[in-house]
C-alpha cells in the first residue's frame, strides 16, 4: 500500500512507525521546518524520513498547486496526516483513491480544531483519547475509523498526556492499518452538533486570573506548563511571575478571608489566594530565576499580603 505522509512531532513519528510496522510504503512526507521561536522538545519527522531514504518536503504553504501536483506524482493510494499543522486542502484530498486519514488527539467529535491536549486539561476534562477519521474540508468532522480511550491523571501536564495519547495511537494504528489495507476498516459518521471546536493557544492565553477558583487556575497550570509557554501572572511591580507548577487548595477562608491574588505565607509554605480556596506555589520563575522550595520560601518570606494580577 503506496501512501504519502504529512507529520510532524511525537505524534507524526508514532504514525509513520505504525504504517512501517504494517507494511505500508511511504513514498514521501511532507512536514515541517522548525519555528526557531518554539521549545521544539519533541522528535524530528524530517530525521525519521531521511534515516530511511524517504524524500521529506517541508513548503510553508501546502496549498499551493504544486504541491498537490507533486503529491498526486506518487500516485499514493492512502494520504495520511499526523499532527500536521496546516489544513489540508480538497484537491489534495481527492488524490488517493482509498482516502484521505487524520490522527486527531481527542474523541471527536469533541475537541475538533487545534491544540487538543491543552484544552482538555484547561477544561478539567477526566479523559480523552486519540481517534483516526477521514479527512473532509471541515476541520476533524470526518467519518471515524477507531479510537481509544485514554484516562487523564489528576497529575497529568499537557507533557505527560501527550505521551499517553502517542502509546494509545500507535495501539490505534496496530488495530486499523491491517483493515484498511483490505478495505474492513469500520466508517462511522461524526454528528459535531454534539461536539466541541476550539483555535489554537498563544503564550498570552496562559495568564492567570486569580479570581478563578484554584482547580481552575491548577488546570491552566498543568495545561501549559514545561515544556509550553507557561501559566504567568504580574508581581506589584509588574514583573511577569511564570509558575511551572502548584497545588489547589480548596478549602480555608471564612471571616477575615484576603482577596483572590493575595500572597500568604503559612508554615514555611507560599499560597495564592483565589476565588474560591487558593494555589500553594511550588516551582516558579521571576526575571529568569527558576525557584522551588527554599529559594522560593526566602524570595517570599518578606512580601506576605502582596498583590498578583
């Protein structure tokens, strides 16, 4: 089965692993330059292909027309997408005559668009998944092959959940290449009125508002933090305060309760008031300075009653 690939990090390495282990011949991949700006943390596509002599292209805008001239050159009869950052758009589509398939990082229909992985955890979700559809020209919308369930730890980091979701595709991968390869795979029809669409994130989307209670902001904070931009606040001088990791705290409060964004020092230990309990702080960063346990203790020990926003 001739295929041609677009991929890029963790994931799309999982997927073009599991279309290698079933046999499948990829004829090209198509990915990505890295953005200098990025933490880029994550594996290379563009190293994958090139250990294995398989040409890698990487155009900044894949919907140009000769890109899909030099796709339909392959003559590949499957298209994958794997974590590939750009939509994809229907003359491309329409090439293979077995289809064109997604890997998406959430069970569809809920969590369609970008940035899956974060969102879940900014929304307190207790589970995801990884599901393989049919790629139409509406963002994550097309008919479902598989999926597989993947329980969210209370601990989880987008970090950690994101490597649960690579193990779980390439079990995914295992199931439904061998039956797509003989056409038995299933084709089950997204209803998206029930579902959920969400854009991407940017560094700015990880600010802090402490008036929200603290399993909220501890969901913010696990969300984005290492190896992403960081959930981030404003100390009294406006120095921007990162904190890579707390704890929520529901409790405490009743008369004499301080405002949400007020600094407390209780028993050696740094809290945050929110609206609804508070954060104890556990690792952080100001002006550059990473700081956990003492360090942390002696920058805090004189600014009790302090005010973040």
């Amino acid at each position: 089965m001739r295929v041609v690939v677009l991929a890029y990090h963790n994931m799309g390495i999982a997927g073009l692993d599991a279309l290698e282990r079933a046999g499948y011949e990829t004829a090209c991949i198509f990915s990505h330059e890295d953005d200098p700006g990025e933490n880029c943390w994550f594996g290379s596509v563009r190293d994958w292909g090139k250990g294995r002599g398989i040409p890698v292209e990487c155009p900044e805008e894949i919907r140009r027309a000769e890109w899909a001239e030099k796709i339909a050159n392959f003559h590949p009869e499957m298209i994958f997408s794997f974590y590939y950052r750009q939509m994809i758009p229907e003359e491309i589509l329409r090439i293979p005559p077995k289809g064109a398939y997604n890997l998406h990082g959430s069970l569809l229909p809920a969590y369609r668009g970008r940035c899956p992985v974060n969102w879940v955890l900014v929304y307190g979700e207790e589970r995801t998944g990884v599901t393989l559809h049919h790629m139409v020209k509406m963002a994550d919308a097309g008919d479902i092959v598989g999926q597989r369930i993947v329980p969210i730890a209370q601990d989880d980091t987008a970090f950690t959940l994101y490597g649960k979701l690579c193990v779980e595709a390439g079990i995914l991968l295992d199931e439904f290449l061998p039956l797509m390869k003989i056409g038995r795979a299933p084709r089950i029809p997204q209803d998206i009125s029930v579902g959920s669409y969400f854009g991407g994130r940017r560094p700015e989307d990880g600010r802090i508002d402490w008036s929200f209670p603290a399993a909220r902001i501890y969901n913010l904070i696990r969300a984005v933090t290492d190896p992403y931009p960081g959930a981030f606040c404003r100390l009294a001088d406006g120095s921007r305060l990162m904190i890579w990791w707390g704890a929520p705290e529901e409790g405490g409060g009743g008369e004499g309760e301080k405002p949400p964004g007020c600094v407390e020092i209780e028993g050696g230990l740094v809290f945050v008031r929110t609206g609804r309990g508070r954060i104890r702080l556990l690792d952080v960063q100001i002006r550059g300075e990473r700081m956990t346990g003492d360090g942390m203790i002696h920058y805090f020990r004189d600014k009790e009653g302090m005010m973040l926003s």
